[in-house]
C-alpha cells in the first residue's frame, strides 16, 4: 500500500481526451514518485524539522521542564490550571499532553518515511548528500526520543513507518536507538567548522550530534544509576568515548564563548540598547541568532508567524514566559506583553546571591523590577489577575520591545523584530528569537563533569568574572550549571539526574508571592511522594492508551490521586 507523503496542488488546462483518462498520478506525490531528486529529499527532510517548532506550547518539553523546575513557579492566572499542576506534578485531566505525543510521532514518522525512501532517488547532485541527509534524520529521530523518553520514562520504540501497535519498550532499548542514531550522525556528518550566516544554521552538525550524545549519556547513566549507555548490538558506549567526542567538540568545530554573557539575549539587540539603562551601563551588544557562534543546536524561528498560516513560526514560548498585560509596557521598557507563566522563585534569587554575590549573570539573567538599575518606571502587581507573583521574571526568553519613529514624530513601543525585520506589530507572534538547545557553555560544563576536571568550569566563570575555583566539586559544578543554564529548559533534567530533585523543590514551599496584588505563600503540597510516585515523569495521554486497547499502560503516579 502506498503511503501518503503530502498533498500539492496542480492548476493545470485538460486539453483532450487522452489527458483527460491519462492514469499518472498527477495531484499525490507517494513513495513511488517521492522523492525523485536530491532537492526532493531536502524538502522531505525540511518536513522532519518543522516538527521541532510545532508542538502546543502548553505541552513543549521547555516550557514543561521549566515549570517542573525549582527555579520557577507556574504563575498566569487562575485560569491557566496546568501551569500550577505542571508546577506540582499533577494534572487537571488525564489528557494533558496529546499534542506532544502526536508531533513527537509524526516526528519519528517522518524521519523513518526518509530513512526508507533514500534509495529511491534516482540522481544526487552530490554523491555525500545522501549519506548527510539520512544523519540529520537520525539525529531528529533521536532528538524527538529522547525528549518524549525525558516527559514520559518509556515509549514505543518505532522505527519503521508500518502501522503498529507497540507496548513502552524497555528503558535500555529506547536509549540503545538514540545512542545509535546519535553515533551514526557524528560518524557521517562532515567536520565542517561552524561559520556565521552559514545556509545549513539549524541544521544538525557533527558538533550537535556529539553533544547531544553527551547529554543523553549523562542522563542515562545518572538517572538510571548506569555506568555505560547501551547500544543496540549488546554493546556500549562509555564514558571515556563520551569525553573524545565532546574534546572534539570543543577544540575542533569552530563554536566558542561569546565574549560577554549579556551579549547572547535580545534585549542588548541594536534597535533596543541604547535606550535599555542595563545595556548601556554595561557596554552591551547582541551577537544574534545568525552569528551567534556559541549556538551549538537551535530550534529557528522567524518573521513569518501569522494567524492565518502557523503562528509557531514565532517562538511561542517567549510569548507564554512574558510579562503579563501591563497597562503601559512603555513603564516596563524594554520588556514586553505575554501570559506570565514562569515567575522566577526568590529561592534562587537568595541561593544565588548567597553562593555568588557579584555574578553578572544573575542580573543579565533575571528582572528585577525594584532594580534602579533596570530603570523601570512602574510596574502594577497583579496586571489581568497575574498570580504567583515574586517581581522577578527571566530575561532570555521574554518578549523584548524597542522604539519606532512614527510618521507623526512620536515613537511606538514594539517588538524588536517590528523594528529589526519589518515585522507588522502584533505581540502574539512577533518573538523570532531562537531557541538555543545546546550552547558551548553546557558542553564545557558536560566535560567539566565527565571528566571531573576544574579548568573546564573555570572557563565558564571567567566569562562571567568570577575567580577560578581551585579544585573541582560536584556541588561547584552543580551550581554553575544552574546559574550559567538558568532558565534554559535543563535545570528540571539535571536535578532528575543527580538525584537531588525532592530536596530542592521542596524549597519552593513557602515561598512568597502575591495573587492578584494579595500577599500569598505557596503550599506545593508533598513534592517529595509526588517524584517517588511518578520518578518526575508525566502521564501519557489517555486517548493514546485508548487507541491502543490498553497495550499502552499509564505512567506510574497519575491516577485519580495526581488530581490539582
């Protein structure tokens, strides 16, 4: 049976009766005719990266983790009922997320149609290209098992595009295929430096390959107390190869540190700076999303968002971790309009403070609106009921405004992208930030840990002006993974991994906020019993467990008792 790839529309003049019964399929492009050419598998693959931007933001593995993170709370409103159950690892139904699961799948799907039709190609302009094309969709195919492995534990392993019916395969086969798809990728990917403006950004290389590979193992082996990760054949892969991989990575791909942490997030952007007071004062100059050679693995975004097409052309994440309906975001200059989820806990703002108390990153990564040194005119507590409220909101992923001249001599305060690309204001889908999936700081840090050496590390804080540490602790590394990554949708992970989930989420009991304007304390109930309950794992969706006739059984922790 042939299977569908995708529809095109022909316009086309029916001239006689011969065309009229010609039996070609004129209207389907299908496995026996697609792809034929080269730039036919490069469309088929740009198919498979689509996916990466499309998944309901409310169900995205970033938004997801961050909420489940120490680091932050789930704010909104009342209304916004799974940002508060995400937050406490619980549910409002048993259907949270369908749409990850669906665009994960539809993901690997596409990814396995490629793996599959390659030879049906006739002619490749490039002898190598088939070989490049079949690495990226390895590598996507692990990147979307990998993150439906970090939401639910377990998921069927598919690897064909046959209609099948697969119970949660086991932890180990599930991580044996990345592994091997992740290995396939850094084996038969070029050794092509990274370059600014390079018409393959966004693409899987060599070097993302390696260090996903890397963030997989640390995963694996810490979370499921493993030494090795698995692979397919019965053998393995070990730390040390780990190491090489990673060693290659930073000495070989051409990626590095910006020179200043400030200058990675738009706010420093060139139509927004010079009238942000915390961009001046510290000299700051935005390198980009296009030249940005510390980005590693990035998910794109672009001017293009429109409610008529896709608005997930436009990062709808920043719009969610944006500050909620002020009266005059000219007061709040230069940050700009959003839902309000994720308000920063103060337990960071005081743990961070307390460990690093002259850390330029915590101000370049975190508002605070009483800071006089954010010149913020006013901000009202309590803008369209915003709750969970703390003052303090991320500054790398939020909406960022600028000045535009008006024709009658005023100026209008919009989006940077207004200003920068030409985009017609509309703060739903004006974000065209990327969203940065590893960055040269994670992977020093990911040797840092391997390889439990210091030297790593330091490199990290001497971008940030910190002294060198002179020995090399996990508790070193474990804080500067949390000050340098903070908010970069890691955090929730890492503490799985080490183990030391229960004990720091825990924290956010008691913390401060306030509801609508009105003084306020969380109660998280017991975070503790609710990680033992569910390993920190979220409920797959019962439509799927239902459209399995019960092979799919349900992630350990969700039943009626997960309830908000």
């Amino acid at each position: 049976m042939k299977k569908i790839a995708f529809l095109i529309l022909l316009v086309s003049f029916i001239t006689g009766c011969d065309s009229f019964l010609d039996s070609d399929n004129l209207v389907k492009k299908d496995t026996s005719n697609f792809p034929e050419t080269s730039q036919d598998a490069l469309d088929a693959l740009t198919g498979v990266y689509t996916v990466l931007p499309s998944v309901n933001v409310n169900q995205c593995t970033f938004l997801v983790s961050e909420l489940l993170s120490d680091d932050r709370l789930g704010g909104g409103t009342l209304v916004d009922r799974s940002w508060g159950a995400i937050d406490q690892l619980k549910k409002i139904n048993d259907d949270m997320f369908p749409d990850f699961w669906k665009k994960m799948y539809q993901g690997i799907f596409r990814a396995n149609m490629l793996l599959e039709t390659l030879d049906v190609v006739k002619t490749w302009e490039k002898p190598e290209l088939k070989d490049q094309i079949a690495a990226e969709a390895r590598f996507l195919r692990a990147y979307f098992y990998f993150d439906l492995c970090r939401m639910f534990g377990t998921v069927p392993l598919v690897l064909t595009t046959e209609a099948v019916n697969n119970p949660r395969a086991e932890v180990k086969d599930l991580y044996a295929q990345i592994a091997d798809d992740l290995i396939y990728a850094i084996q038969t990917l070029p050794n092509r430096r990274y370059e600014a403006k390079d018409g393959q950004l966004g693409h899987a290389t060599k070097w993302a390959a390696e260090s996903l590979l890397a963030r997989v193992y640390l995963f694996y082996t810490g979370y499921y107390k493993q030494d090795v990760l698995p692979l397919p054949d019965g053998g393995s892969v070990t730390k040390q190869e780990v190491i090489n991989w990673l060693d290659d990575c930073i000495n070989n791909s051409g990626h590095g540190l910006v020179s200043n942490f400030g200058n990675l997030w738009p706010y420093a952007n060139s139509a927004t700076a010079p009238d942000y007071k915390f961009a001046v004062d510290n000299n700051l100059n935005w390198v980009g999303d296009d030249q940005n050679n510390e980005t590693i693995f990035a998910i794109k975004y672009s001017a293009m968002g429109n409610h008529s097409t896709s608005i997930y052309y436009s990062n709808q994440p920043v719009l969610y971790f944006s500050i909620r309906e002020q009266p005059d975001y000219e007061n709040i200059f230069p940050f700009g309009q959003g839902w309000g989820a994720g308000t920063v806990s103060t337990s960071l703002i005081e743990d961070w403070e307390a460990s690093e108390p002259n850390d330029f990153r915590r101000t370049a990564s975190i508002l605070d609106v009483n800071n006089p040194d954010e010149n913020i005119k006013s901000y009202t507590w309590g803008a369209s009921m915003q709750i969970q409220e703390t003052g303090y909101w991320q500054k790398k992923y939020i909406a960022i405004n600028a000045h535009q001249a008006k024709s009658d001599g005023t100026t209008a305060c919009v989006n940077y992208s207004c200003v920068l690309y030409g985009r017609t204001p509309d703060f739903q889908i004006d974000n065209t930030q990327d969203q940065v999936i590893i960055r040269y700081a994670d992977v020093l840090l990911m040797m840092a840990e391997l390889k439990k050496d210091v030297s790593y590390l330091n490199r990290v804080r001497e971008r940030a002006g910190l002294a060198p540490l002179a020995v090399y602790t996990d508790k070193a590394l474990q804080d500067e993974r949390r000050w340098e990554l903070a908010f970069e949708g890691v955090r929730y992970y890492d503490l799985l991994r080490w183990g030391i989930a229960a004990e720091a989420l825990g924290k956010q009991n008691g913390v401060k906020v306030k509801n609508n304007g009105v003084d306020d304390v969380m109660n998280m109930g017991n975070l503790v019993q609710r990680l033992q309950e569910t390993g920190g794992f979220m409920p797959i969706p019962k439509t799927q467990i239902d459209l399995s006739a019960g092979v799919l059984e349900q992630t350990p922790g969700w039943g009626n008792e997960a309830l908000y």
